[in-house]
C-alpha cells in the first residue's frame, strides 16, 4: 500500500466510514454534478486505497466526504497546487475577459470586411492580417498577436454563449490551449470556452470529452441543445482568451 492509498484508508477509519458509506455519499456528488466519474464504486475504493492512480473527479468527491481542502489531499497523490500558479503565471488569463467598445468615444466604426466567401451571420475564422479586416480601431488592431493566436468572429446569429461573448463578437484564441481542461472553476467566467471545428463550421461552447465523445456546451440563456461530436469529427482550435464586443451592433460589409 503507497502513501497515498494509506492516508485515504485512515482518513475513512478515522471518520467511521465504510466502503458503503463512500459509493452512497459520491453517488450523490456525481447526480449533483451530472457526471458519472464523481462515483466511486466498492472496487474503485478498494484500488485507491491499494495505492492505484485515480481521477481527478474521485479525489473531489473523497476531499469532499472527507471535509478537507481539495488542495491538501491532492498533495497526497503528489500534486502540488501551489507549483500550478506559479507555472501558470503570466499565462492565459484564468477567465475569458470580454472587453466593450464604445464606439461614442472612437471615431471609427467597427466594421469587418469579407469576401464573399464568408457568411457574416455564422461563426468564422477571420483570414488574413487584422488590418486588412476593415474598419477596426487602431488602438485594438495594435493590441492584437496574429502570429500568437487565431482571431475568428462570432456571427451575428450566433447566440450560444449568451452575454459571456455576444453576437458580433472578435475573439482571441489561443491555440496552444486545445485541449479540454478539467478542474473546477468558481464561476461561469471562470470554465474554459473553446472554439471548435466541425462539420457544420464553428461553435463556441464549454467542452467536456469522454473517451469518444466531445460535448461543447452552450450557455442556458441560448436555449440551444448541447452539441454533441464524434472525437474524429470535432477540432479544437482553441481556447478563447479574449473577447471585444460593441456597444452596437457591427457592420459587417461583404467586398
């Protein structure tokens, strides 16, 4: 048995609980959480407590039967939370960060050109550099890093994040983030948003993946269905670390 499969056994025999107690209790963190892999079946305790890796999930749902800090029972299974912030600063922000522009305070209108190729009214990369787009502000062109991440538009019927990133949004997106991350986000604004390619064009959404299956979940005040794709048929391209939006809606000109 390692150390970490001891602590779990004798965090369990100090509270008096059983194997039973533990399926009863994380069963009912996983209904919560509307995700099997909080559950933590007879066998899978069994494991752990022997010493095997486990999820992430699993050490939620013992942290939480447990009542201590997620943060110091992960340090059991040697992962340190601390080294994360400090490997992480400087990166990404932690939460997508939508910036307005009001255009009473800019003497140019926001307006993006296309060719006829791109449908304005549908989520779409934006090709080429940003100052051939269009009518941009200077200030924001400057601001922008094509060579660091990719900038797409979302259309202007494209309602599925709600007021996180609103129709006739510019968004940043990071390509070295495309990869679905899972931990456990405070807010809304908080839980990574990606932009992903499939069949149909492109969709902004949540992501949760299974073993098959990518899930790109919209936001509730859409009221669109959660997407569901075949690991094969899905690309990430990214995660969307910087949003702007107008005051108005955008003009959008086809060349």
């Amino acid at each position: 048995m390692t150390e970490s499969g001891q602590l779990i056994r004798q965090l369990r025999e100090d509270r008096f609980l059983k194997t039973s107690d533990i399926e009863r209790q994380s069963r009912s963190i996983a209904d919560s959480k509307g995700n099997e892999q909080y559950y933590i079946a007879h066998a899978t305790l069994a494991d752990i407590e022997a010493g095997a890796d486990t999820a992430i999930y699993k050490i939620f749902s013992l942290a939480v039967i447990f009542k201590i800090p997620l943060t110091q029972l992960l340090l059991a299974f040697g992962i340190d939370a601390r080294e994360t912030e400090q490997l992480t600063e400087g990166a990404a922000p932690k939460e997508t960060a939508l910036e307005p522009i009001d255009l009473t305070e800019i003497d140019v209108s926001f307006r993006l050109n296309f060719d006829n190729r791109i449908n304005p009214r549908e989520t779409n990369l934006l090709p080429g550099k940003p100052e051939e787009w269009g009518m941009a502000p200077t200030a924001l062109v400057k601001r922008l890093q094509p060579r660091r991440f990719t900038y797409a538009l979302v259309g202007l019927d494209d309602d599925s994040m709600g007021d996180i990133i609103p129709p006739g949004s510019l968004i940043e997106v990071d390509r070295e983030q495309n990869e679905v991350q899972s931990f456990f986000w405070r807010t809304l604004r908080q839980r990574p948003i990606y932009l992903v390619w499939h069949d149909d064009g492109y969709t902004c959404g949540w992501c949760d993946q299974g073993r098959n299956e990518l899930l790109v979940v919209p936001h509730p005040v859409s009221r669109r269905s959660i997407l569901r794709l075949k690991l094969r048929e899905a690309t990430i391209i990214g995660r969307i670390v910087h949003a702007w939006c107008s005051f108005q809606t955008p003009s959008i000109a086809a060349c």
